[in-house]
C-alpha cells in the first residue's frame, strides 16, 4: 500500500533553514508528480510546491518562491524540501502528498 513518512521538521530561528524529507514506497514513485503541502496552526492545508515525475518541471506558492526548493531522487523513492530563509509564518505541519495522500507530516516551528 501506499506509504509516506515525512522527517526533518525541528525549530529553527527565523533565517534559519531545514530540509524535509519524504520516504515513499508501495507505488511506481518515479512515474507520478508529487507535491508539498503544509498546515499552519488553525488555518486550512494549503499547497506548497509540485515537482513533475522526472523532476524536470517544478512549481512553487508565491509564498515560498525563492526561498524554497523541492527535489527527488526515483532511484531512493525520496522527496525534498530543502527551506532557506524561513519566517515565523512558515511554521506549519509539512505533508508529503501523492494523489490526496499524505503520510503524517512533519512539523516545522521558526520562531526566536
């Protein structure tokens, strides 16, 4: 069956960067576009960036632009999220979604 687990979530001080990482099994990873999403506390899940399947194609919220950069690697079955600069209003739990599935996220807090 499908499984995402996502990791390297932490606190971090605004500025500060991390990198998320997604393990998938139990489909053909390297045939199909993932995406971040993220779910800051008390707001609604919102999309945070697509990567195509050969990661050739990548699109980003406007929030994220610039800042963030998300990567795979088919031949781990491996999702990336490496976040620089990060602000207080990126702090969220960060999902790893594959056809409306998500594994149990990760979370991130920046803050002082």
């Amino acid at each position: 069956q499908v499984q995402l687990v996502e990791s390297g979530g932490g606190l971090v001080q605004p500025g500060g960067s991390l990198r998320l990482s997604c393990a998938a099994s139990g489909f053909s990873f390297s045939h199909y576009r993932m995406s971040w999403y993220r779910q800051p506390p008390g707001k609604e899940r919102e999309w945070v960036a697509n990567i195509s399947s050969a990661g050739g194609t990548v699109t980003y919220a406007d929030s994220v632009k610039g800042r963030f950069t998300i990567s795979r690697d088919n031949a781990k079955n491996m999702m990336y999220l490496q976040m620089n600069s990060l602000k207080p209003e990126d702090t969220a739990v960060y999902y790893c979604v594959f056809s409306g599935r998500s594994g149990q996220g990760t979370q991130v807090t920046v803050s002082s």
